[in-house]
C-alpha cells in the first residue's frame, strides 16, 4: 500500500475514532504529499459514513440489550458543542 493511501485511510480511521489531534496530523501529512483537498474532503465523508453506521448499531444494540426500542436523538441539547466548548449544552 502506497503511503498516499494509508494517509486518506488514516484520514477516514481519524474522523471515525473522533481524534482532532490524529486527523489534523493526517490531513497536514497528506497536503504535504500532494493529495488534492477533494480526495481528503472524500476520506473525510467515508470516516462520517463509517461513524454513522457504527452510531446506528450501537443505538440498536444497546436497545436490544436493555430491552427497549433505540430511541433518535441526542442526550445533550442539540448535540452541539457550545463555542466556549464547556459542554454540549452551555
């Protein structure tokens, strides 16, 4: 595998794993290299769809688990981060 490849698929694994350290790390390491911001923004999008597919199957095993339905939305608010960032909600 082509270091060109491993940095999109460290790209996608950082958005999943949500680590802001490893993914401004990657991003910088593949501008370095050459990749076009298309193919980092598509590594990106891939990371999101892998994140939301393990989201939804934890919703619905966690669900399983207890017994009840998954239940659609957030625990916090919105979900949103304030821009002071003290919590999702404040």
């Amino acid at each position: 595998m082509t270091p060109y490849i491993q940095e999109l698929i460290a790209i996608g694994a950082s958005v999943g794993a949500h680590c802001q350290p490893c993914l401004t790390y990657h991003v910088g390491k593949a501008r370095e290299m050459g990749v076009g911001e298309q193919e980092i923004r598509e590594a990106v999008t891939v990371g999101q769809k892998v994140e939301k597919g393990a989201m939804s199957a934890m919703r619905d095993f966690s669900g399983n688990l207890l017994g009840s339905s998954s239940q659609n939305g957030s625990a916090c608010c919105s979900g949103q981060a304030s821009p002071e960032r003290k919590s999702c909600c404040s």
